[in-house]
C-alpha cells in the first residue's frame, strides 16, 4: 500500500473551463431517484427497433472481427495510455500535452509506440480500421485525447480554487500526479495490487529523480471489495480539507450500485468545495433508445474482452445531472458532450474535411463540487 510523499515541482495550471452546462435544457427542476438516473440500460428491453435489428445482425459479424484484431490484447490501462498518445505520436497538432504518457508508452509497448510514431502502413491501418465506420469507432481517439486535455484543465482549475489533495481513482497510466505535483499538494493513486505495483515500477523506471516528479501514494485496492474510505484510511489523506477527485474511463465499468457506493464514498470524503470530476455515458446509447454506431463496436469490443458497459447515466430529462450532484450533496459545476468539449479544444484546428471533429458521441464529462 501506502509509498512515498507528494512534493515539489509546479506545472503551468490551464484556464478553466466555462462553469456552464453545454447539453441543452439541463435545468434544476429536474429530479429522480438514483435507479433513475443512472441504469444498466435494462439489457436492451428498451432498445428502439433499428437498434434491436442493429445488434442482431451486426454483433455476430462484429464479435469475431474485433477478436481477431485485438488479439494481441493489452491491459484497459495500456489501451488507454496508446489511445492518449495516439495524436501526439501522430504529430497532430491539437494533441493533449502529456509527455510523460509518451514516456511511459515507450517503455510498455515499444513495437507499437514505433510503428504509430514510424507512421509503417501497418499502424496506418490498424489506426484506421480502429475508427472506420461500423467495424470501429469513429472519434474514439479524439475522444480520449479531449479527455486527457479536459480533465487536466479540470484538475488544474480544482488546485487553482485550493484543492491540496488529488486523488485518482483507478488511475491506470494517469500522468497527473506528476505533471500537477507542487508544494502544498498530495497526490493519491489508487488501483488494483498488480497494476498499482507495475505503475510503482514504472515510475521509477521512468521518472528516477523522485526530487522533479514526487511520488503520490499508491494505494493497492481492489475497490470492489474496499470502500474508497477504507482504501484511504492511513494513507494520510484527510477529508477536512479541499480535494479533488478523478474517476477518469471508470464509471461505466461499474453496476449502478457501486456507481452509487462511489458517489456516496467520494460525498462523505469531500470537504465543502471539493470537486469530483469523472466521465460518464449516455443511457440513450446503452439503453438502445437511440442509435450510436461507435457506441455499438465499442460496447461489442468490451464485453469481448470480459469489461462490458454496466451502467450510464440519464442524459435525456432535463435536469437529471445537476438532480444526480443534489443527491449526494453535490452541485453540478459543468457537464459537456464530448462534442463540445472536442470544438472547445480543437477549435479550427482541425482540417476542413474534418469539420467539426469527428469525436465518439455516446461519453460526456462531469464537474460536481460538494456543497
Ligand atoms: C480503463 S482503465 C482507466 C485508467 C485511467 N483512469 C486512464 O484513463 O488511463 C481502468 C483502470 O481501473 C482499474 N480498476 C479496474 N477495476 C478496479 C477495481 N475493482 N479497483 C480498483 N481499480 C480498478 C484498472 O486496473 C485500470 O487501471
């Protein structure tokens, strides 16, 4: 469990992001019970007909075809750590800033750092069959380069408001307690045994001078067996004072009663002013109501490989996200599409043919601050 001490080195802290809602008609009347608001989409007993009549014929074409082309399968962290490097090993010029992925990609997967930053014909394909139309996801790499860039100007924002703590929940390849460490601020990183030991080992491996990247304190937890209170109890982590909480690619993974458990451990460890920051999917999509074709692979090539999609969370009656913080004793600072978030960071920086970029549309982001 617990490891060293957070310490000094101060990274530039981004301009926030607009405290305002960007999903259409998300108003404060709105109020449901939690089995309301967040669901396991009812195992498709909700689906529309085109979408019946979509996983019907597709997903037994797609099952194989996505098995075969993960089948040299990394971990959902190495996954994440390839998909946030992605643009950057492109050299697109949008891409997120996070050089110490780039470092940690390196060292985890060499052959396929090479071949993305070699641009070989066998990363272009594999790049573009993992967006194309109906046999990948189109935007998923945008997705998470935008999620990288967004949760990082989240995180900075929550420091700036006086947040001393930062923990992340299932961290993964997180880089944010290393690029975000300063003085005054302790980082946590809490993950399984074995991807909590190998990040350890990583680290280190990566980042030797422990005086210009401080190390958090890693907490080896399996949080389906622990609360998250139990996970931080002796680690030094005090909740009177202002945090900030990440649960980044986490809650969807999750059957709703252990979203509900995290938002009641994360509400009972937060100080007033908190913030807990975290990415969340659209019920439309996994309930089936609407039609989302990423969101169909994506669902496809999860479950494939033993991680489905066990929840979302309402993004239909107005109000539902901002009813979900008042449940808990939170306010919903900002919730956002990752539509908007991709215009938000892109701009006019993509190319014309890709106008607006292209980004899967069945995620969105969440800032609640404990009141
Ligand atoms: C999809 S990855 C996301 C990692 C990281 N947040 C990111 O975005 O790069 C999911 C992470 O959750 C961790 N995880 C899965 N189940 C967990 C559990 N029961 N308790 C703690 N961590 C868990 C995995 O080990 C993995 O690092």
């Amino acid at each position: 469990m617990a490891v060293a001490q957070a310490g000094s080195a101060a990274p530039a802290v981004k301009s926030g992001l607009e405290e305002k809602s960007t999903i259409p008609d998300i108003s404060p009347s709105g109020t449901g019970s939690f089995e309301a608001l967040c669901s396991d989409g009812g195992g498709g007993a909700r689906a529309s007909s085109v979408v019946r009549l979509y996983r019907a014929l597709l997903r037994p074409l797609l099952r194989p075809v996505l098995r075969a082309a993960m089948r040299n399968q990394v971990s959902t962290g190495q996954s994440m750590l390839l998909m946030r490097t992605f643009f950057t090993l492109y050299g697109m010029p949008h891409a997120n800033n996070d050089q110490i992925a780039l470092e940690f990609l390196s060292r985890l997967l060499p052959h396929e750092a090479e071949y993305l930053r070699a641009r070989t014909l066998y990363g272009s394909l594999r790049g573009q069959l993992m967006i194309a139309p109906v046999v990948g996801v189109p935007g998923i790499g945008r997705f998470v380069d935008v999620r990288t860039a967004w949760l990082d100007e989240a995180l900075g924002e929550a420091l700036g408001k006086g947040a001393v703590q930062g923990v992340i929940i299932a961290a993964g390849f997180d880089t944010r307690a290393y690029r975000f460490a300063r003085p005054g601020v302790c980082f946590f990183e809490i993950d399984l045994p074995g991807p909590s030991a190998e990040k350890r080992a990583l680290v280190d491996a990566a980042l030797p001078d422990a005086g210009a990247h401080p190390r958090p304190t890693y907490i080896a937890a399996d949080l389906s067996k622990v609360s998250l209170s139990a996970a931080l109890e002796g680690s030094g982590f005090d909740p009177s004072r202002p945090s900030v909480f990440l649960a980044e690619g986490l809650i969807y993974y999750l059957p709703p009663q252990a979203v509900r458990a995290l938002f009641q451990a994360v509400a009972a460890l937060a100080a007033p002013g908190s913030r807990f920051c975290f990415d969340w999917l659209r019920l439309s999509c996994l309930s089936g109501r609407a039609l989302n074709c990423g969101f169909e692979t994506l669902a496809t090539a999860v479950s494939n490989r033993g991680e489905p999609f066990l929840s979302a969370l309402d993004d239909e009656t107005p109000g539902a996200l901002d009813a979900l913080a008042r449940l808990f004793g939170f306010r919903c600072v900002s919730t956002a599409g990752a539509r908007d978030m991709a215009a938000h960071f892109y701009g006019d920086k993509v190319p014309w043919w890709d106008h607006p970029a292209t980004v899967a549309t069945c995620f969105c982001y969440a800032v609640f601050e404990k009141v």
